[in-house]
C-alpha cells in the first residue's frame, strides 16, 4: 500500500485532521498527482503526517501551499494521558522524522494549523518561522455574539433588516465565483484562481458535506456571497464577494452574522481565515474575534535564490 492510500484511510479514520489536510482536499486543489504525504509509523499505525506539494519552478524544486488552502503542516496523533514534558518529547521525535523524510528541495513553505505552537524541532533543522494572524470565534454562546460586535456591524445588521435584505442559502456557483471576481476588480487585481478550481473545490465539499455558500438578496438581486468550508471543528470563511454599488446596505454583515451562528450552533469555531492587510483585519476584528497566531514555515535551500532574497533585502 502506498503512503497516499494509507493517509486516504488515516484521514477517514480521524475526523479531527483539519480539511486543508484531507485528501479528498488535496485531491480538488491540486490534482491527484500532484501532492504526496509524509508518513511516522509506529506498530503499524501511523503517528504523525505531513502532506505537501512539490513543483517545479524553472530550475527549482519548491515544496509550496495550494491555493485556496490555508494550512497545511504537520499533524500528531498523541498518546493517551501523556504528561507535557513527553508530550514535547513526542513532538520532537515525530517532527524530526518526517523532516529527515522530506524529498530535496530548493525552497519550502508551509502554513501550520492554528494548533501546532511548537515548531522548535523545525528551527534545529535550519527553518525559518514567520508568525501570521487569523481571527477566531469560539467557545461563545449564541446570546452572546450580537453584544460581541463593534457598533457599526450592529447598525449596519440592523439597516439591512430593516431595509429588506434577507439571507439564503444557495448552490448557485456561477452567481458567487461573478461577485467573487468582482471583489478583484475593485481592488485592480485579477483573480488568482479559475471558476474551474471553485467549482471543483465546491464539488468535491458538497461530496463531503463540507461546504455552505450564503447569498445576500435585496430586491431580487444577490448584493452579497460568502464561500464557507468546515470539518468537523472549525467553519472557515474561505471567500467572499459583494456588489460594489450595493456595499453600503449591509448584505455582507448579515450573511457573515448568519455563518457564525452557524458555526456555534454547530460547536463548532468560526475562522475567518485572517489576513495581514490593515483593513480586512479591522473589519474581522470588529466582529468580536480573537486574534489567533499561526507559523509560516520556510526554508531556502538553493544559494541561488539565497542571493536573489538577499538582493531584494537590499533594494527594499
């Protein structure tokens, strides 16, 4: 058996893998044959996995993220009542194994789940660690959540209402990747991903039952769209789009009020899957989140895109 079948059985056995690491995801993202996993067995069973995705730039070998996927890094399974010290222990063997398993490569990144806080075994190999920031709501209850948003989503929740905009819940895939792109372009930029990829990544999540798309409708027109994927602990906001000549209407506010109860009602957490730009941040922030801190991994192996870094450090 190949590792790719035994982590197809690792991921139906264990429900807590987060959704960027199943297989059936890495299947939509990247094609079948384009990423592989890094197994620890013990007793014949597996211990800990670590998917990647290995392509080809030019002359380099680069282990990167697939688009339209958060995290990816290493995940452990631990043994039962194990005391913190050996808890460390564990991850340091486990770590190491699959770093000395990794294929040569010129450079590598990864971003960790939210879960993984101990990359030391990563930093005694030669890695690197950048920390970034999503935003998270959990561990709330749902009569909590109004008093949790700052005043301008409440006003804008409330005059949306008032005004008639409602939420639906649609399949309608087309209508989202339209206002999706339309986000872009405001901003000037081309979308980074095909209608293709969206719609197999929709696809495949409904196969799984793990996605929800959320419409903002008002005066028979859809003013705004949210793309939601869950596993079986987090809901997380993976894209969006709204009508430009419709933001001031609060389409948006709502249908993010209705993905968070969603997500509570469901236990489970809500990720915004947060961002590093000023703006967006401020604006997931003002809906009551915590902000939650996760590791970017890298690691340049090549001297010659060492010197290429080192060169764009200087211009800066």
């Amino acid at each position: 058996m190949t590792n790719k079948e035994k982590y197809k059985n690792f991921c139906s056995d264990n429900n807590d893998i987060p959704i960027f690491s199943k297989d059936w995801w890495l299947d939509s993202v990247c094609g079948k044959d384009n990423w592989d996993v890094l197994l620890v067995e013990k007793g014949g069973h597996i211990s800990a996995s670590m998917p990647y995705v290995l392509k080809k730039k030019a002359i380099f070998n680069m282990i990167v993220m697939p688009k339209l996927t958060q995290t990816l890094g290493v995940y452990i399974k631990y043994p039962k009542g194990q005391k913190y010290y050996k808890r460390l222990s564990w991850e340091k063997d486990m770590m190491t194994k699959i770093i000395k398993q990794l294929p040569e490569f010129d450079y590598f990144t990864q971003n960790f789940n939210t879960s993984i806080t101990n990359w030391l075994p990563f930093y005694w190999n030669g890695f690197e660690q950048t920390t970034k920031y999503t935003y998270r709501i959990e561990n709330i209850e749902l009569d909590e959540l109004d008093n949790k948003f700052e005043t301008d989503i409440r006003r804008r929740r409330k005059k949306a209402l008032q005004l008639g905009v409602e939420v639906v819940e649609s399949d309608d895939i087309e209508t989202f990747y339209e206002l999706n792109t339309m986000t872009f372009k405001r901003k000037g930029i081309e979308i980074p991903y095909s209608f293709e990829l969206v719609k197999k990544i929709f696809e495949s999540c409904k196969k799984h039952n793990s996605v929800k798309m959320y419409f903002a409708k008002y005066d028979n027109q859809i003013i705004a769209v949210n793309f939601l994927v869950y596993d079986n602990n987090t809901v997380y906001y993976l894209m969006g789009g709204i009508d430009d000549t419709k933001k001031d209407l609060g389409g948006m506010d709502l249908i993010l009020f209705d993905s968070i109860k969603y997500a509570l009602e469901n236990n489970k957490a809500f990720d915004f899957e947060g961002s590093m730009i000023e703006n967006i941040e401020k604006y997931f922030r003002s809906f009551g989140a915590v902000q939650t801190p996760f590791f970017t991994i890298t690691k340049i192996n090549s001297r010659l895109l060492k010197l290429k870094n080192m060169f764009k450090e200087i211009i800066k």
